[in-house]
C-alpha cells in the first residue's frame, strides 16, 4: 500500500533527517518503527502526509506516486495520531472528532455548527469505537491522559483513513494506559483494515503489538523484520548510545 524509494530529507539548517529510506508496506500491517531521539521517525511519518517536503526520492500510496495533485487525496485517506493527542481542549469530545472531518482547524470553529446529523452519528460511532460514548459530550480537558488519546483516535478514524500514522501515540501515558491505546490501534488495525505506522520507543510494545519492526538510527533503516523474528536484545542495541553510528 506504501512503498518509500530513497526518501532524503535535509532541513534549511543543514541537519539531514533522512538519509535514503526505502520501506515497502503491505496493506493492513501494523509496522512500528523505533529508533533513539533524533533518528528521524517523525520526519518520516510527516514526509509520508506531505507535512514535510521531501528532497529526493519517491513516495508510492496505494499504487500511484505521490506529487502535488494525488497529496490530497493521500491526506484524505490518511490519519494522523499525534504524542501531545492535539486536541482543541475547551471542547467536547464529540466535537474534537468532529473535527477529523475537516482540513483545517481554523477553519473548525466557524464550522462547527454545520455538521449534519449523519456526521454527528459518524463521531459517536468513532467514539464507540474506542470505547469512550459516555464521554461524548464532555469537555476533553476534563479527561484523562488515556481518554483523551481515545478522543485523537477517534478523531483519526472518523474519515475512514486507509492508513493510520500514530507519532509516539503512548509517549506521555503511564504502562497501563499504553496498553489499552495499543491494543486499540491494534484492534482497528485488524477489524478495519487499516494499515497503521507507529513510532515508539518502548522495545516491549513494540514487540507485543506489530506485526513487524523497522529501526531507524541517524536517518537509515538498521533493521526490517516480522516481529516472530526478533530477537530482543539485538533490537535494544539501537538504544545504546555507545552503537549510534554503527553499522548493524
Ligand atoms: N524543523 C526542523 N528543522 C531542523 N531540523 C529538524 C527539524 N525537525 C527535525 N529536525 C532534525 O532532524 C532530525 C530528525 O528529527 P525527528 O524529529 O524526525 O526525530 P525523531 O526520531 O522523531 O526523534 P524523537 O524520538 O525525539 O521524536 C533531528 O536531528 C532533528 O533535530
Ligand atoms: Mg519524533
């Protein structure tokens, strides 16, 4: 569904990012990539959805290589989950899903009271998705940490995205909440056949909930495998500073 050829990115201070990504991923997959701070997952995810303008090489969605004309029917189909949840705080629920629906937030606010019932009903099936109807209507900075990641997933998947890219999803949740928002990704992985891209740093997670690996270390892939096949220890490895710069 996704195939990367030779991605390089180099931001304007000079700094590269990526240095010649190629990833191919099958529809459907729940691929996690790790990799230490600095070794370039979100600017990979952001090149993936055009956030990112990319120096070289190509990006293929579903067939068809990405270019100005085809981004937005590829940011269309795609769903962003992000560390910090991005939600609009002061607002319910139900309306940051809503929101999902929309390409803008600016443009949101304004928007907010012309959506039909037909989409409302949408956002409260996201909502029931992931558990959280009862919290439809209440403001989302009275939820939880786990809650509100709901809330971002939920938000993701009211456009019915073919491809979810969750950026460190469970970064600032305790072990148990992680759990639960992995084992949702997970699960609309599967029943809906959504294939997710997720960036961690948590070796277990990773191991517990993919269906395959890639480690990324100074903007290059070290690593690509099943998750049955890996060995947790050489996975570690890419965490030891004292390997940064080594070839695996
Ligand atoms: N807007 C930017 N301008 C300049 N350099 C940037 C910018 N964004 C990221 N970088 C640099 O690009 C490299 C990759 O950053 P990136 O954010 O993709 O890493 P990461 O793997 O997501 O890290 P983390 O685990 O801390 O989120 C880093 O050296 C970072 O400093
Ligand atoms: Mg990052």
């Amino acid at each position: 569904m996704l195939l990367i050829k030779n991605l390089r990115k180099t931001f304007q201070n000079g700094t590269k990012a990526l240095n010649g990504v190629n990833l191919k991923i099958n529809p459907g997959e729940f691929v996690t990539i790790l990799g230490p701070s600095g070794s370039g997952k979100t600017t990979l995810l952001r090149s993936i959805n055009g956030l990112e303008n990319i120096d070289n090489g190509e990006i293929v969605f579903n067939n068809r290589k990405i270019d100005d004309n085809y981004l937005f029917y590829v940011q269309k189909k795609t769903g962003m989950v992000f560390q910090e949840f991005n939600l609009i705080n002061n607002l319910s629920s139900i309306n940051n899903v809503l929101s999902g629906l929309l390409n803008s937030s600016s443009k949101f606010l304004s928007m907010l009271y012309l959506f039909t019932r037909e989409q409302k009903l949408q956002a409260l099936q996201s909502l029931e998705t992931v558990g959280l109807l009862d919290k439809a209507y209440s403001r989302t900075d009275q939820l939880s940490g786990g809650q509100r990641q709901r809330v971002g997933i939920a938000r993701a998947i009211i456009k019915k995205p073919i491809l979810l890219l969750a950026d460190e999803p469970v970064a600032s949740l305790d072990p148990k909440a992680s759990n639960l928002i992995l084992s949702l990704l997970k699960k609309i992985c599967k029943e809906f056949n959504i294939t997710i891209i997720c960036n961690l740093h948590q070796v277990e997670l990773a191991i517990k909930f993919s269906d395959r690996i890639v480690g990324l270390l100074d903007g290059a892939i070290i690593f690509d495998s099943q998750t049955k096949n890996i060995d947790i220890n050489y996975v570690q490895n890419i965490y030891r500073e004292e390997n940064a710069g080594l070839t695996f």
